[in-house]
C-alpha cells in the first residue's frame, strides 16, 4: 500500500550480473541498515536466464552466472528477511534480445517464479506481436493471481499507451516514461513527465518515473539530492541502482534519509505536484497524513542561486495557517513560526524539502 523499496541491478550492472554480486547486495542492504530503513525488494533485470527455454518450454537460468538458480537465490534473499524480484518482457524476447520474453508463456511463467518464491516482477515491453499493452499486460496480472503468490507487478511499458491511465487495474506501478540516464536533463525530464499523472497516484497503485541513479557518477550531490527528493515527494518506487557493496557514505547518506523516506511512505499516499513554476525557480507541494504538507523548493538553474518563495495558498494550506517547518535535509526545525509563505536560499541544482505542520 505504500511505493516499493529495494534495489534493480540494470542501472550500474547492465547484463553483468551474476548470483555473487546479488547475494553480496542482499548483504550490503543489511549491513548498511538500509534494508531496516524499508528497502527490503533486491531485483533482478534482464539476463538472468538463458536463451531458450527447456523442452518443456520453462524458462532456465543462465548456468554460467546463476549455477544453483533462481530458488536457491530467493531462499538467500528470504534468509536475509528481504524479498526477491525478477524480470521479464511482454514480447517474445527481453530488451537485450539475450532471453525468452513472456509472450504466450504468461501462466508457465507466473507459475515457475511463483514455485521459485519471487516476489516482484518488472515486466518489459520489447518485440512483441504487435497487440497493445492495453491487451498484454492484463495477460500476467490474471497468471499472477492465478499461482495465488503476492507478487508486485511493476508494469514496465514506458508510457506507451499512458499505462496511469489505466494501470490500477493490472499492476501495481506503472512506468510513465524512458529509461533513466545518469545526468540532470535526464532525471527532471523523468519527473517532469511522471508530474504530470500525479493524480492517479493512491495506495496500491504509484506513477514510476524509473529507478534511482544515486550513487552512479552521473550527477553531483547537490543533483542527487534532488533526484531523491522529487521520487520521494512523487511516492515513485525507490529502487537503489548503484553498486551497494562499494556505496560511499554520501550516497548512503541520500538513500538513508529516513525523513524523506516517510515522506514517500506516508500513508495518506497522495503524489507531490508542481504548485508554481517561475522561470527556473519552482514549488512542489503535497499533503500528507495529519495535516501537514511536504513542500520541495527547487532551483533548476545550473548558475544562479535563487531566494524562492513558496507562497501557502499555492500549498494548500488555508489563509491565517501558522506552521512549523521542518527541513529534511538539514534535519532540524525552523525556529520561526511561518504564515502566509517560506523563503529559502537555493543554490544551483538543488532544492530544500520542509514538511509544514499547522499549530493553528
């Protein structure tokens, strides 16, 4: 009922990942308390298996990266207290073209990640037959539910058919855009795009505007920070797609937020909007459970810094609210009490996250 939390391997590994490198993850989760934190899904993507399927047409792993296969990784995983995801594609074969996709093999395939324990299937959308995904996807969400196993269904379609639109019918997130590239214009290209759908976000069903690149090199931290920042207030999926086993403490230090975590896991489960957008200065604002809002000012310039004034009527909040502020990346609470608006100093490609709690 609330945004999934783990980790994908596609983002840094691509298609060199074996069982080594998730087990060793699953570890990493653990020991860096991230997996306490909520980020319990460690995710397989494309390349897991081999080219084809056996005689009886059920996918295998690939035996020179997963020689003691899919089960015995899951039971690893489970050990560990976290949950184990996979991948596959609405089409004949996945996006690399190096395994089988699920295309016509929907209730075989449910029915072996069932018996081997997978929680979490991201489903693809590559050379398929031509049929939409309107007719497609809805194929594994009936074979899911048929094998009786709560998997979450992360529909992976890229917003081809505007899948917000009618997602909370067949899975439980739903990709609004492209893959994810680790730079700036990438990152708000992907939120801008996912924005726009946020009022078909609820619990049970999210926006996902693909996974996290924290962590990669791309992007600076201020940059970073904002990448958090807006999947958080966006309730999107944060799924970790840097190398865990060698994170540094400053990416530790994002994905570790706890208060921008429950900002994403609030139970109230209602997507952060765009309230104002002056020139490269803008306002993101949502409610949250009892009473308050989450407020993002972010600055999209890449040279100047901006005094940005988030004005509370845009908010939401009524005329004559006074509130506390709480800054959550500076972990501490404003002295002053605020009514009216809040202005903060923001430098180049950064934003100030302030959750606003009415005291009148």
């Amino acid at each position: 009922m609330t945004p999934p939390m783990g980790w994908n391997s596609w983002n840094h590994f691509w298609c060199g990942i074996n069982e080594t490198i998730v087990r060793e993850t699953a570890d990493a989760l653990v020991s860096t308390g991230l997996a306490k934190l909520g980020y319990q899904y460690v995710n397989l993507d494309d390349c897991w298996a081999e080219l084809n399927r056996d005689s009886e047409g059920n996918f295998v792993a690939r035996k020179s990266t997963f020689p003691s296969g899919i089960k015995a990784l899951a039971d690893y995983v489970h050990s560990k207290g976290l949950k184990l995801g996979i991948y596959s594609s609405a089409g004949y074969k996945t996006c690399t073209q190096t395994q089988p996709g699920s295309l016509d093999y929907e209730e075989k395939d449910a029915m072996t990640f069932a018996s081997w324990g997978i929680d979490y299937l991201k489903y693809d959308n590559c050379f398929f037959d031509g049929t939409k995904p309107i007719v497609r996807y809805p194929k594994m969400t009936r074979a899911l539910m048929k094998t009786g196993r709560p998997i979450f269904y992360s529909l992976c379609e890229w917003g081809d058919m505007h899948p917000a639109l009618w997602g909370d019918k067949v899975g439980n997130s739903w990709r609004n855009t492209m893959d994810i590239v680790d730079n700036w214009d990438s990152m708000v290209s992907r939120a801008d795009a996912n924005e726009v759908y946020a009022e078909y976000a609820r619990p049970g069903g999210w926006n996902d505007p693909d996974m996290l690149e924290i962590g990669n090199g791309g992007m600076t931290n201020d940059e970073y920070i904002v990448h958090f920042s807006i999947w958080a207030i966006s309730k999107a999926p944060l799924i970790i797609g840097c190398d865990l086993r060698s994170a540094s403490n400053e990416t530790l230090a994002i994905l570790g937020n706890k208060e921008v975590i429950d900002v994403n896991q609030d139970p109230l489960g209602i997507q952060a909007k765009k309230v104002r957008m002056i020139g490269d200065c803008e306002i993101w604002a949502g409610p949250l459970s009892g009473y308050r809002f989450v407020v993002l000012i972010l600055n999209r310039s890449k040279d100047w810094t901006y005094d940005i004034i988030a004005h509370f009527d845009d908010i939401g909040l009524p005329p004559g609210t006074v509130v506390k502020a709480r800054d959550l990346w500076k972990h501490e609470t404003l002295k002053e009490r605020y009514e009216n608006q809040l202005t903060a100093i923001v430098r180049p490609h950064s934003c100030r996250v302030f959750v606003l709690t009415p005291i009148s």
